[in-house]
C-alpha cells in the first residue's frame, strides 16, 4: 500500500460490539477508502447489520476504534456521526411515502445544503425523479424509492454511504441499474459501504469485498479472488 492510496474514509480496527451482554462482532477490521465502493456480504446473522449499527453510532463499540477522515469517532454518537458525514440508508427505504418526491428532498436539508442545491444534487444524479417531483413517494417503483433514497442521502454531501439490503425485494434488472448509479456516486468521492446478504451483482460493482460470519471478517480483497470464501460460506463449507 503506497502513499499515494487515497486516505480512508471509514476504517473500523478490532471492532468488538454488540448488544448489552451479547457479543456479535468480535474484532472487525474494515477499511472503506474514498471514492470506492466496498461490499459487505455474509449470510443472515453475521452482524452487518450491527458493524451499520456502530458506524452510525447506533451501537456501542466496546473495544477497537473507529476512524472517520482520520479522526477517531469511536464513541461517538448518531448525531455527531451524521454531522461528521455519515449517512445511512437502512433496510427497507428511508423516505416517506406519503410526502411527494420534492418534499422527501426537502425533508433531507440540512448540514448547510439549501433546498435548491439539495435538488439540483437530487435530480442531477436520478433525471427519472425529476420527472416524478409531484408524485407521492409511495407510488414510486421499489426502484425508484431505493432511488430516492440515495438521492435524499447524497443531498446531506455525505463522506460516507452506508447501505443496507439495497436490492431486498427488488427484480434482478433494476438492482443492476441501481448498483450503477451507486457506482456513478463514488465519482464525487464519497465512500460507500454496500452490505448484502447476497453476492449477486456486488461482485461487479465493489472495488473490495468483505466476507463477514459470526461476527468476524472471513476473507477480504478484490470481488473476483472471494469466489472461494463466498462458496464456502454459503455452502456451509
Ligand atoms: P441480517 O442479514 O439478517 O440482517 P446481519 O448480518 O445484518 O443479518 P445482525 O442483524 O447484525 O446480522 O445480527 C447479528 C446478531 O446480533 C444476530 O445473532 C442477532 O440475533 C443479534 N442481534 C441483532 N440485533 C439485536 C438486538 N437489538 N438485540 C440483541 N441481539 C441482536
């Protein structure tokens, strides 16, 4: 690794965490440079959900360190960790379904981004939801709310994407779509962590892929050398 790598934006070193007395992550280690995609995958229950959950300050980190641009954030809470640029898109959507596509933007200012550069980020990645700014959200196509999603995440300027289940329920085409305004989105230097349960179109968008059971990172590198991990994992091997 040379000097000239850029300087993550995320790095989590020994992370242990979990709820009260129960252990779920028992020493993570993950690096999510700028500008890059890095893909999260393991199998139900291996605690991506929860490393989200430290990231963003929802859960408390009891040993290890987190680091965000270089500053350590370990301890840190959500709103401290929003203000630092983190921003998540949780499972299941984040918007509202009964404001329309402008308010949802709307709804996402702050952090010193106004309404019209709030849409103009919004619109200028997802034209699709420029042209459906008066429709409520929740006649939306799923892909369109995993778009509004994103849109209303990018409007914050986030340092940092955290991604959950982005393609849970959606058909096989539009997550291939939606992966690659992800990709799009990397442009701008934010750091994006994509948590799935399923490789599945990871594999071709991820710069690096992290294989994540029991709490621990299996196996970590570029997509197309975790083939074997992944089987293994999936295969109960
Ligand atoms: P999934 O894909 O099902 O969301 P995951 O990899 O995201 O799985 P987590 O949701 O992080 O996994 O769960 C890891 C472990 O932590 C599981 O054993 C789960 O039962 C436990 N767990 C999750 N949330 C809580 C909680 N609020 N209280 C106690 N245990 C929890």
């Amino acid at each position: 690794m040379g000097s000239e790598l850029p300087s993550p934006v995320l790095e989590l070193t020994g992370v242990r965490a979990g709820y009260g007395r129960i252990q779920v992550l028992h020493g993570v280690d993950l690096i999510v440079p700028r500008g890059t995609i890095v893909g999260l995958l393991g199998p139900n229950g291996a605690g991506k959900s929860t490393t989200i959950g430290v990231i963003s300050g929802q859960v408390p980190t009891s040993t290890g360190a987190v680091t965000m641009l270089g500053h350590d954030v370990t301890g840190a809470g959500a709103d401290a960790l929003a203000r630092a640029g983190v921003c998540t898109i949780p499972e299941g959507r984040g918007m509202f379904p009964n404001l329309t596509v402008d308010e949802n933007v709307w709804m996402f200012t702050h952090r010193g981004v106004s309404t019209r550069e709030a849409r103009d980020i919004a619109y200028d990645h997802f034209p699709v939801l420029a042209e459906r700014r008066s429709m409520m959200a929740g006649r939306l196509s799923g892909g369109e709310q995993q778009m509004l999603a994103l849109a209303r995440a990018l409007a914050t300027r986030p340092s940092l994407l955290l991604l959950d289940e982005l393609s849970m329920g959606l058909a096989p085409i539009i997550v291939e779509q939606l992966y690659e305004q992800v990709a799009a989105v990397t442009a701008g230097g934010v750091g994006i962590l994509l948590v799935e349960q399923f490789a599945g179109h990871v594999l071709d968008v991820a710069d690096q892929v992290a294989v994540m059971v029991n709490g621990r990172i299996r196996a970590a590198g570029r997509p197309h050398e975790m083939a074997e991990a992944l089987s293994g994992v999936y295969l109960g091997g």
